[in-house]
C-alpha cells in the first residue's frame, strides 16, 4: 500500500537554503519520482524571515523567486509544496525556543499541519529539527501516525553555544533534554549525519533505530575542472597563489579568530599562501573582515566573496585546501559540514581541526587531508606532508567523496526508510 508522506521544515528559511535543498528537498524530489505515493512538503516560517532586514525589496524579490523556483521543481517531481508564514517567533536566533516561545509555536503550526494531514490524507512524517519533532510528535500521540526525526545537530547544546540556553541549568535546556528523550524513543528512525553523531546517540538513548545519512555532495555538480579552475584563478587575480579556502557561515568569532591565525602559521612558511573566504550573507562580510584584521592579517592576505548559491561550485574550484576550522564547543564533535563534501568532491585536501570527530575519521581513513591541533601552532610538519604528497591527498579526497558521502547514496538510503 502506497504511503501519503509529509515531510515538515520548522522556523528555517527553507526556500534559501542550499542545505535543505540539497540533503532535503531535491532528494525527496528524486525518490517521487522514482516510486507510487504521494509526497508533500511544509515549511513553517517566520514571517519575519521572509525578508533581510537593511535589504528589504531587493531580498522579497530573491526570495520569492526562489520559492517559485523550488515549488516548480518540486511540483515536476510530483512532490506538493507550501511555505506557510506563521507569526512567532521573530528573530534568526529564536529559532532555538525558549519554553515562553513553544505555547506560541504550537498555536502558529500544530493546528494549520493537522489540516494539512488530514486534507491530504497523510500516514506517514518526515521532520528536520528539534521543533518540527515536537510537532510529530504530539502527531503521533493524537492520530498515532508515524514519523522519522531529522534532529540535523544537538539542538540543546546548539542552543547553549548561541546564548539562547544559560547552561545546562537553564529550564529551557532543560525542557528540550526531556523532549528530546520522547522525540527519539517515539520516532520510528532517527537519522544521523555522521559516524560520532551516531555513537553519541547509541551510548544516550540506546535507540535500534538510527540511520547514518551523511551530508552528501552531487557528484555531477561538484567536480574537478582544471581547465575552470586556471580561467576563475586568473579572473580573481589569484593564478599566482597558494589558496586556503573557507566556504559557508563562521558559527563564532572565534571561528573565524582560528582561520586568521592558521592563515598566518602557513604564510610564515609559504609566502604566497592567500585566504579566500566564501560567505553569502552580505552584512557578515564586515565583521569577518574586522576580525581577520585584529588577527593581523592584512588586505593583500585574504579574499571576501559573497556569491550566490549556484556559483559556489566554481567558486570552490579557485582553492588549493579546504578549511573546516572551529574551535571546541559543546555539540562541535558530532558535526558533518556540508562543505566537507564539497571541498573532497573537486579535490580539495581537507584541513580540519582534531575535536571535529565527525570529519576527523574519514579524513585519516583515506588520507585526504589533515587534522590539526590548534595550539600547535609552531608544528608545519603535516602542512609539509600534505605539499609533498599533494596529487595523491587531492585523489584520495575524490575517492572519499565518492564511496562515503555520494549524493545517489543519499537517495537510496533515505527511501529505504520512508
């Protein structure tokens, strides 16, 4: 029997989002295709995030021509789609809800998705994040359909490290441990994102139903080209250098403290060493300036580029090694960047820090990178390493991407639990 499947996004500004679109969106898209049933896809967003605020008429304009893109796509596949704007919370950051918050979440979502449950006949869910959980969650306890839980990261922790939480103390904290307990015992499978992810989980709550489901890369999208990579290089004024490359959002400053001083630990070395950081929220590029350059980089050390969404896959062809560099934090060992993917897929040695577990082990397995101890500082010999061994890292980081975190892969796996 043929199942209706409602796959819920909740307070994420899912029609601009290269994450959800890709591990989400367009693979849920390729197993409608490919089978009978009916899928349907609900995103709960602020209204508030249906626009930037400093650049309000240019980002309604993006946007909604980015909604339109994406119900068109997702409308080919044969997969319904709404965003439904609800009216709480405001900000980005309340995205992790303190328990003030989640009476009014639930009266904003909880009654528009049983309409849509029961308007489309839905008998099974599909969730991504802790607030769409809670959401299925009660589902589940009132008509008893099931669900797959999504969680993406440690909501909690996360919570925590953006200041939201006050610690472990903290009754919002607190609330979202006890739900989180209920969420991952009710759900029928709860997916991971990496191997230290998966272990995290197995040791807490000792589930039987955990699917590892990499942040995966498309292989046709993301790929070597040499000939690409000499022509951008030229165009940016950078065929001369030695490129470390960041790509995507920094999740601190510190973070971002971290790359100007590794930065530095290799132009000591190699002197034409250049940093090229890819970010495509506009109004964060001042700030990572302003930091770098406490850091003592200056001008002619690094790059800043804001690009679209469908540029990054050339963008990424102008690095010589990719950077996934944070410091210590609370839930930072159990994450998969989907930048990792990328950067192995074009060939891109990865440098990544030594608490990041979830990259840190299918680094070393393949030899495609290395791992780095940030108060080491002094230490070039594994930067030595990679330099001498640079064809075959930059192979075995293809080889990686291929076997470990193929777009296919992705698919196959998650239609085999939906």
């Amino acid at each position: 029997m043929s199942k209706n499947i409602l796959v819920v996004t909740a307070l994420e500004r899912s029609f601009y989002s290269s994450v959800i679109e890709n591990q989400l969106l367009n693979p849920i898209g390729e197993i409608s295709k490919k089978r009978g049933g009916s899928f349907y896809y609900v995103g709960f967003i602020p209204f508030t995030f249906w626009i930037t605020r400093g650049e309000v008429f240019r980002s309604f304009k993006l946007y909604r021509q980015n909604r339109a893109k994406l119900k068109k796509r997702l409308n080919k596949a044969k997969v319904g789609c709404k965003f439904f704007p609800i009216f709480s919370p405001f900000r980005h950051i309340d995205f992790y809800l303190r328990t003030k918050w989640v009476p009014f979440f639930l009266l904003n979502t909880f009654f528009p998705l049983l309409y849509f449950i029961f308007r489309y006949r839905i008998s099974f869910l599909h969730v991504r994040n802790y607030p769409a959980g809670l959401l299925s969650y009660l589902v589940k306890k009132l008509t008893g359909i099931e669900y797959n839980f999504d969680p993406r990261d440690l909501y909690p922790e996360k919570g925590i490290e953006r200041g939201v939480f006050k610690g472990e103390g903290d009754i919002n904290y607190r609330f979202w441990k006890y739900l989180e307990k209920k969420i991952i015992k009710e759900a029928k499978w709860v997916i991971v994102t990496s191997q230290a992810f998966y272990e995290y989980m197995k040791e807490r709550f000792s589930p039987k139903n955990i699917k590892l489901l990499p942040n995966s890369v498309n292989l046709t999208i993301f790929k070597p080209n040499f000939s690409l990579k000499k022509e951008l290089r030229r165009k940016y004024n950078l065929h001369k250098k030695f490129i470390l490359l960041h790509s995507g959002a920094f999740g601190t400053q510190k973070d971002v403290n971290l790359v100007g001083r590794y930065f530095l630990k290799w132009k000591k070395k190699k002197e034409n060493s250049h940093l090229l950081i890819l970010c495509s929220t506009k109004k964060y590029l001042p700030f990572i300036k302003e930091t770098l350059q406490q850091e003592g980089l200056t001008l002619s050390d690094y790059t800043l580029i804001s690009p679209k969404f469908h540029d990054v896959p050339h963008l990424l062809l102008l690095g010589d090694v990719g950077l996934n560099l944070e410091e210590m934090a609370i839930a930072t060992p159990y994450s998969l960047a989907v930048k990792v993917g990328e950067y192995l897929a074009i060939g891109l040695p990865v440098i990544v820090t030594c608490w990041l577990k979830g990259v840190t082990h299918l680094i070393e397995k393949y030899k495609a990178g290395i791992v780095i101890q940030p108060d080491k500082m002094e230490d070039f010999t594994q930067e030595e390493w990679l330099l001498k061994n640079y064809p075959l890292i930059s192979n075995n980081a293809i080889s990686l991407a291929q076997k470990e975190l193929n777009y296919t892969q992705l698919v196959q796996k998650l239609s085999s639990i939906l």
